[in-house]
C-alpha cells in the first residue's frame, strides 16, 4: 500500500509549534512540498504576504526559491541558505522521513545587511507596486546576524528531526497495521477457498467456525459464529463415533486424532480423511480444530487397484502369452551374468514344456544352461537402465523363435512376456523368398516391355516414313490426272479423282500424326521455367484462323508458372484448344473456359467447352491411339492427338482425364508439378 507520508503529519501540532516559535524569536518560518505547495506558515513578512506573493510574476519567483533554489542543498548539509529571487535571505531545512526527502521547513524573510534600497525601488516599478508602501513593508524586515540565525535553525532541524520521528513511527505503525491485516485476510481467504473441510469446535462440540467447504458439505448455514453440532450433520452412528474422538480431546486423553469413515451426502457416499487436534480459543477455553480431506477419489482409485489386481490375477493365469518376472544377478563389476525366476504363468509352461515348481526360486541358467547369452545381455539393460525392449530371438536349446517385449517393474528386476512365432518365420522366409522371385519377374518382364515399346516406335516410324512414298505416288498421279485429262473425264470420274485426292490428304495428316506420336516417345525433356499465361496466348494466336468467323466466348483465368518442356505443353495446349474450337462449330454461341485450381503439390489446368460432348462410361476410350467418339464425317481428325497429350502429360508426371455429357460440353484436365520435379 502506497502511502502519503505528508498525509501522517499532524500539521495542527506543527502549526502550534512554529506560531511559539515566531512569537518567541521573531523568526517565520514554513513547510513547503518539493512542488512549492505551503503546507504550514506562521508570521509571514509583509512584503511576501501583500507583493510578492500576490503579483502572478514575482510569485512564480517565489515558487522557483522555495523548490529548485532550496532543491541545491550539498551533500550532508543540515540546512541552506539562499538568496531568493526577489531579493531576501531564506534557509531550508530538509524535511527527510525514512530516508525520503518530502518537503523543506522554510525560515527566512530577513537579511544578513542592510538591504539594497535601489534594487527594491526597480523591484516596485518592475512589477507595478507601490513605491512607498513597498519600501515600508521592506523597512518591517529585519537585519539579522548570521550566528543567531544559526542558532535559531539548529532549534528548527530538531524540530523537523522530531517531525521525522515520529511520522515514522506512524508510518511504521500503519505499514505494521496493514500487514497483520493482510495477513488476516489471507488467511481468511486460505481457509474460505482451501478444498480442506476446516471446521472450530467449542467446548460444548458446537462449531464455531466452519469454513465454506465444511457448508457446502453438509448445507448448514451459519448463524452468527455458531453452526449446528455433528449430530444435526450426519446420522447417529457417525455422529457419536466423531463425538467420542472430540471428547478424547477436550479430555486431555489425545493431542491428535485421525479418522476415516463414510458419510452420505445427498444420497451420495463421500469418503474422510479427518484430524482432529486440540486448540485454545480466544476467550482461553480449550476447543476442538478439525482438518477433513475429501479422500473419495482415493478410496475409488483402492477399490480400482484390487479389482485390477483381481484382473491382473486373471490375466496372468489366463493371457496365451507367456509370462515370467525375474530379478537380475550381477558380478562384482555390475555386469549382468544371471537372473532368478520370481514369477512365471501357465503360458510359460506350456510354450516352454518347464513347470512353475521347477522354474520359480532358480536362475534362467539353471533351467535353459544353453541360452544364449545376448538373452542376458539385453534383459540386465532392462532391469539396469529401465529402458524397454522389444525384439526376436532364437532359443537353440528349445528350438524355438521367440518374439520379446520386455520392461523394469522394479529397479534389477525385468518382466517379459513371449510368443512362439517359429511358423511365422518360416512363412516370412517363405513369403521374402516369393517377393525376391516376383521382384526377378518384374525386372526382368519390364525390361521385356520397354525392349517391345522401342520396338513398337521404331516399327511405327519406319511404316510412317515407308507409307510416305506410296502416297506421294497416289498424290502425284491424281494431280497428273486431274491436270492433264480432267476435262475429258466423265463426272464420275472427277468424283473418284476427287475422293481418291481427300482420302490421301486424310492419310498423310494420319502418318504425320503418327510421326509425331512417335518422336514425342523418344523425345528428351528439356525441362524450364514458363510462364503458361504466354503460352496459351500464342497457342490462340496460332489457332485464330480456325475461328475468326466463329461466335465464340472466352473466359481465360491468370494462370501460375510452372516447370516444363515449352513444346511439348504447347502440343497439350493446341490438342486440348482445337478440339474444344472444333467440337463447339455447332453452337450458335460457343464458350470456352480456360482456367486452374491446386490440388496438394499439384497444379491442375482445364479447359471447359459447350459442345456436343460425349458419354461419360467412354472417356477412358479418349487417350487411346486412332480411339474416336465422333464418326469422321461429323468432326474431321486422326484419333491420336489426345494419345499424344496423355504421353506428355505422364512425361511431365501428371495425369490427364476427362468429364463430359452429350450435348452438354466437356471438361479436359491436365496436372503438372507445382515445382521442379525428376
């Protein structure tokens, strides 16, 4: 608590006192805060009284004097003389309670010589006042010697040293006060909000005192300082038996008593745990003080531990593990060479063909003399350092592979329980054997495949090129034909010259395709960073030709940069894009969606058109080489673009897919890596 100390002086006793001392040495004095607030005064000049402290200027001098002037004190000295600003001698006297500066008492008003008349007479015309009665209220200062004045001050410093003393003592008093209040309060507050049930018994057995645990308990109210007795609480049994422990008490028989018993609350059972010990009260009487801890969750925690102990006993006779607990036998270095049996289950027996009577009280060397010694080595880790351990071992003596979990219930002791898993190695061993046999085929029927595949680009680059020449005959002898005798012809010779023409133009876009298929298999990729925005743009430039007279809408999002080959994603873009320009020519009004969403580390690009669509059971059917849903004469085309899109998407490990309805539109994706990939 922040405390005021100015607010601990008796300022009435103080005044009294400066007042007798005026009266008696003609000296005035004052006591000013350290902001230059009076506080105390007594026989003040007139020149202050009626000039300088009313004129607004010379009072701002005044306030600097009395704190920045006398603020100036030098170190240890008991008191200052000034001159202040508007001309007279004053002296400070610190005003220092516990070793805080506070304020000053203030002596002063005189002169040491007789004053300056000229600069009092400036003083008077500075400042507006009046000359004659100025200078009289001057000649009422008095001239005082230097001694006297130290002698009068001296008086004055025990006076403030007196002050000190005993504001000190008030100080010390109330801090004391407000300590032993807190400390009330914090116990108070300890015993209302402690979960203890605290309680005060008189000499009668009534509660004196019972704490907000205690009423919740037994929803008493307190009436004045008395709460019923144990008997309007509890029933009779418990009541008389918590009577009889009080009246030990009160009998001087015990100091101390604990008890625990069971009451029913609410229909509710709650467990005690209650201490009841002897106390004096405030009127010298002895009484009873009780200290009750709610153990409920205790005694349920007890009853859990024997019904789990009861389990436990369950378990351990009837779990098909087995199980076995030993403690572990050290040489003199503290290295683990033995262990002793301290338990083992009917599991034990029966996987290890040892009875209990032969094993328990004997060490694991004495019942398996061959084991080997890593069994040893990593039970004693157990035991030694507490760790855990999982793992599997063979027994040779038994012929049998174990899988052990084992850890430290105690310290140098270890528990463990095992299982025979011997079969499920074999058949591991078996199983590992097959997977080894199956990863040969695999390799091996791979290599096969990508031998057949290189084999299959090259047959189909090779035929690509051989059909070329047949075709350029075909091509050549039409043109000569249709230049030289076409107006000979008959009509339906023009027809077939014609049809023959078309069907080789149609050939000759199939085996370029077909070429481009090829290459885009044996194509290295050269992958870099693009931006797709640019990309799609001058794919649509390229493209504009097919649809400049078309009424076709656009919506084309900003799309990210990725990582790739720039062509190959071109040939995507323009497959992808001419198709859907080609599939909507039936629309009045086409429109085409050109946009992107993330899926995980994935970007994923579409491209959503109005058109004629298709069955949705046949989309798989797309991605295949010479697969149409259209018949030729509907919508022109080879069959291998979007083959070929699949294969550079699966290049740039994406994947492609579609989603469509007939007459509705469809919706082409494509995914690429959101970053550089391998």
């Amino acid at each position: 608590m922040k405390v005021n100390i100015l607010n601990l002086i008796d300022f009435k006793k103080v005044n009294t006192l400066l007042e007798g001392f005026n009266k008696s040495t003609g000296f005035v004095t004052a006591i000013l805060d350290l902001e230059g607030n009076v506080l105390s005064k007594s026989g003040w000049r007139q020149i202050c009284t009626e000039f300088h402290r009313i004129n607004p200027e010379t009072s701002k001098k005044c306030t600097i004097s009395d704190t920045v002037l006398a603020g100036k004190m030098n170190e240890g000295e008991q008191y200052h003389f000034y001159k202040c600003l508007n001309g007279m001698v004053d002296v400070a006297v610190p005003v220092v309670i516990n070793g805080e500066h506070i304020a000053n008492l203030f002596s002063g008003q005189f002169f040491f010589e007789e004053p300056d008349q000229m600069f009092f007479k400036k003083q008077a015309e500075k400042y507006g006042f009046d000359e004659e009665q100025y200078l009289g209220a001057l000649a009422k200062v008095p001239v005082i010697p230097r001694e006297r004045v130290k002698t009068a001050m001296d008086f004055l410093q025990n006076m403030t040293q007196l002050i000190s003393e005993t504001t000190f003592q008030k100080l010390e008093q109330m801090e004391l006060n407000d300590a032993v209040l807190k400390s009330e309060e914090r116990f108070k507050t300890f015993m209302e909000e402690t979960p203890v049930y605290a309680y005060i018994k008189d000499g009668s057995l009534n509660h004196v005192f019972s704490n907000k645990k205690v009423l919740e308990l037994t929803q008493l109210k307190q009436s004045g300082q008395i709460v019923d007795s144990a008997k309007t609480i509890f029933d009779p049994d418990i009541a008389n038996y918590l009577e009889r422990a009080d009246q030990k008490i009160l009998s001087g028989h015990s100091n101390r008593i604990e008890l625990e018993y069971k009451v029913k609350i609410d229909g509710q059972d709650k467990w005690l745990n209650d201490i009841k010990f002897a106390l004096k009260l405030t009127d010298g009487t002895k009484g009873v003080g009780g200290l009750a801890f709610d153990i409920t969750e205790r005694k349920r925690a007890e009853e859990a531990l024997r019904a789990s102990q009861e389990n436990y006993g369950i378990l351990f006779r009837e779990m098909q593990n087995g199980f076995a607990h030993s403690e572990i036998i050290c040489n003199a270095q503290g290295h683990p060479i033995n262990s002793r049996y301290l338990a083992v289950n009917p599991a034990f027996e029966r996987i290890t063909g040892r009875k209990a009577e032969d094993v328990v009280g004997k060490t694991i060397l004495e019942v398996f003399p061959s084991l080997e010694p890593s069994w040893i080595e990593t039970f004693g880790r157990v035991a030694l350092t507490g760790e855990p351990a999982h793992f599997e071992s063979q027994a040779s003596e038994l012929g049998i592979t174990f899988d052990v979990s084992a850890f430290c219930p105690a310290p140098n002791q270890y528990a463990y329980t095992f299982s025979d898993i011997s079969e499920r190695r074999k058949a591991e061993n078996e199983i590992r054997r097959l997977h080894t046999e199956l990863e040969q085929r695999v390799v091996e029927r791979t290599a096969q495949l990508e031998a057949a595949n290189k084999e299959l680009e090259a047959f189909s680059y090779s035929v690509s090129h051989d059909l070329r020449a047949p075709l350029r005959h075909i091509s050549g002898y039409v043109d000569l034909l249709n230049n030289r005798f076409r107006e000979a012809l008959p009509d339906k010779a023009k027809h077939y010259l014609n049809t023959i023409a078309a069907s080789s133009s149609q050939m000759g876009t199939l085996i370029d395709d077909l070429l481009q298929f090829s290459r885009t298999g044996r194509q290295e990729m050269c992958q870099v960073a693009m931006d797709m925005n640019v990309l799609v743009k001058e794919v649509l430039e390229a493209l504009k030709p097919d649809f400049l007279n078309r009424n076709i809408s656009w919506t084309v999002e900003e799309l990210p940069k990725v990582f790739g080959d720039y062509s190959l994603l071109k040939q995507v873009w323009i497959n992808l894009l001419d198709n859907a320009v080609k599939f909507t020519r039936n629309k009045d009004e086409a429109h085409i969606e050109i946009g992107f969403t993330q899926e995980s580390d994935h970007w994923v690009f579409f491209v959503r058109d109005n058109g004629v669509g298709f069955d949705t059971q046949y989309a798989k059917k797309l991605f295949g080489v010479f697969q149409r849903l259209h018949s030729q004469t509907d919508f022109e085309g080879t069959g291998i673009g979007l083959a070929n899109v699949q294969r550079i998407v699966h290049k740039h490990a994406g994947r492609v897919w579609a989603e469509a309805q007939p007459d509705k539109g469809a919706t082409f994706y494509f995914t690429i890596p959101c970053g550089p990939y391998s």
